[in-house]
C-alpha cells in the first residue's frame, strides 16, 4: 500500500511539473507570436492638409512634437524656387515658405528648433528664425561627396549615405561643427552583403544622439561608432541562432560582385535569390538603450517551410551592465484578416513602411480619417477598408502619419 502511494505521489509530481512546462510553454509562444505592435504604442495620427499628395512623396522629419514635410521634389531645383515646409502638431497645422539659395536637388531635410537644414547634392543649406514671416538663409556648407540623410546633433550637422554605385562605393559619413567651421569624412568597413543595397535600399547606416549604426546586410552583425568613428561596440548573432549557414555561399559569391556591371551581369542570380536568403533591412535606434533590427527570409524555419519571404523583428537593450543583449528575437509583422474585428496592433505594418525620428517610429498611409473620430467598435478589417474604399471613389488621396513609440 505504502509503495502505491509513493508511485501515486509520484506521478502526480510529474503530472503537476508537467503541467507548468505545458503553460510556460504556451507563455513562451504567445510571447514569440506576438507581432511589433505589441511593443509599440500607438501616441497619435496626423494627417497631411494637402490632398493630392501620396504619402510616401513627402519627406519627414520629426522634432518637438511636431512632423514637418517637404514634397520630394521630382526634379532639381532652381534658385528661388519656393519650397514649403508643412508642420503638423496637436495645435494644427503650419506652412512656412523658403525661397531655394542655388540650383540643386533636395535630397533630404531636418528641422532642430528654430533652425532648417536641406541636403542638396553637394552642398547642405542653412535657414534660421524659420518660424517668421521672412525666414533667414544663414548660410551653405559645401561637401566632397553626396549624400543621402541629414542629422543635427550637438552643434554638429552629420550626413550619411551607403552607395555601392558611387565613385567612391561605401558607408560613409561627413561631420561638420558649426562651432569650429571645421569638418571630417570616414569611409567606414564595407558591409558583407554590400551589392544588394543596390538591389532594393537598406538603413544600414544611422545615427542616433552621438553615434553611428551600421550594419552587414547577409551576416547578422551590426557595429555601433560614437563621433569619432572609433567602434565601441558590437551586436550580433551566430549563425547558429540566425541563418543556419545558408548565407555562406551567398555572401561568396556577392563578394566577387565589385562594380555595376559585375551586378548587372548576374542580375538573374541576385533577383532569384535577393529574397531567398537572410537579409537585414533596417537598423534603428528606437531610444538610447534599445536597437530594433528588421530583417527578412524565406527559407526561416518560422515559416511553416512554405518558401514564402516573411518580416521579423529583433529587440535589443543595453543592460545596467553596459552590454547589448537580445531581449526579443525573431518577431513578426502585424498580419489582419477581413472578418478580424479591428485592433491597432494588426492595423498597420511596419516593413518597408517608416521611419524612425527623435525616439518616433513614424508609419506613413494612405488611411483618410481621423481613427479618433470613427466608431471602431466591432467594425471588422474588411468593413473599415471598404470605407476607405468608398471615399475615394470620390475623394482625392489623403496622407495619414501614425506615430508610435516604444513600450520601455
């Protein structure tokens, strides 16, 4: 009797454990399923008071509580051309004009304060008191290269660009101090992977508050360089825990391709296998201790081994140790379906789709109303999409700009 008892004891013992890995189990893949919006908060829509205009055709910058937009020109400018700057905020909206200094292209703009800066090709232009009548053109900085983002840190302006066709093929950067008048350039270590930035553009390069982040497109390793571009850190994962080896072959053979032509010549076999392999798309700081990375595949075992190229996510924050770690890896990208009843998280998708500015993650779309003005109670995926539907059958294009932040 009392050894029947002992072996009932048991097997209840291990029913129970059992039981508690079953269900940290379940947490665990509740926790992997959840897509990016999860760890993202929805703070506010604004929409763009001019109709007409698509909302991928503006370029943006974010500062003080306040996205300001530029229509990308299709053209270069001329001097004197009128360029208006739109600003939308929770007091309404603001147009400001500034007249173009020289004949160039806009490439790129960032507002800091009271201060305007507009890449050109090779010259970054300065406009001062932007907020009056008569705006200010201070002055214009000429640069050795072009490039194609903008950034004010510091008293320092700093441009980046990742061109694999320019004269001079790389990442690079340029900084330039307003205090000192003075400047410097880094051409910073090719990316493994480097040719397919030609294929479909990756953010390989940022920068974030003081410091660079850049990254390999076919091999997960991503470098951080503070102002000085001496690296001071690291993030990465082994192939082990990411492409299981398969990029091996693929990063060989993209290291023979040195020029366009090289490109052009095996175009098939980079279009074939552009989306087969793994490949990191954006690399963004989303505050001071948190990096999100984006990178795609088809050949991931997440993907129920149907070949189709799926988003993921990783999440890294840097501890009270001072060292990155993974805190999430391998999330997906919202995914609706028509009957769903609608909920924020699936609303929107993330990839290929925003922008990150000043702690923001910033999702442009074509969505025309006002999310806080509808009664979205039990409206289902397919009943709001066929109001959206319904209002432009007579009804010009409107741009919505959902920004989010991240849930510390």
């Amino acid at each position: 009797m009392k050894t029947l008892l002992n072996s009932i004891l048991i097997l209840l013992i291990l029913f129970v454990n059992t039981i508690n890995i079953l269900s940290k189990q379940e947490k665990n893949i509740e926790k992997t399923n959840a897509n990016i919006f999860s760890h993202l908060k929805l703070e506010n829509q604004y929409i763009a008071e001019k109709d007409g205009i698509e909302p991928f055709d503006y370029l943006v910058s974010f500062n003080e509580k306040s996205l300001y937009l530029i229509k990308k020109p299709s053209n270069s400018l001329h001097k004197d051309d009128k360029i208006i700057l739109y600003q939308i905020s929770e007091k309404g909206h603001k147009k400001f004009y500034f007249l173009m200094p020289e004949d160039d292209w806009l490439v790129a703009f960032t507002v800091y304060k009271d201060k305007l800066f507009i890449l050109g090709q090779y010259y970054i232009y300065i406009f001062n008191d932007i907020f009056n009548a008569k705006p200010l053109f201070q002055q214009k900085i000429k640069m050795n290269e072009m490039y194609s983002n903008i950034f004010f840190f510091n008293d320092k302006i700093i441009t980046t660009t990742s061109c694999f066709t320019c004269q001079e093929q790389g990442v690079k950067a340029f900084i330039f101090d307003l205090k000192t008048n003075n400047y410097k350039e880094h051409l910073f270590e090719t990316p493994i992977g480097f040719p397919l930035t030609y294929i479909q553009p990756k953010r390989n390069i940022n920068f974030y508050k003081g410091y660079f982040l850049i990254s390999d497109i076919t091999k997960y390793r991503i470098r951080i360089y503070d102002l000085n571009f001496k690296q001071i850190s690291e993030i990465s994962r082994n192939s082990e825990d990411w492409d299981k080896d398969s990029n091996r072959v693929f990063n060989k053979e993209l290291s023979n391709f040195k020029t366009l032509k090289d490109i052009r010549a095996k175009n098939d076999y980079i279009m074939t296998n552009n989306y087969k392999y793994y490949i990191i798309h954006f690399v963004d700081f989303l505050n001071d201790n948190t990096i999100l990375v984006c990178w795609s595949t088809s050949l991931n075992k997440f993907n129920n081994e149907k070949g189709d190229n799926k988003n993921y996510y990783d999440i890294w924050q840097l501890s009270s140790q001072k060292k990155w770690e993974i805190k999430e890896k391998n999330i997906e990208d919202s995914q609706s379906h028509p009957v769903d009843k609608f909920n924020f998280d699936n609303f929107n998708n993330l990839y290929h789709q925003y922008y990150v500015k000043e702690d923001k993650i910033i999702i442009p779309n074509f969505f025309p109303f006002d999310l806080r003005t509808l009664d979205l109670k039990n409206l289902t995926f397919k009943e709001l999409y066929k109001k959206q539907s319904d209002y432009y059958k007579t009804n010009n294009i409107k741009s919505s700009f959902f920004i989010y932040r991240y849930k510390d």
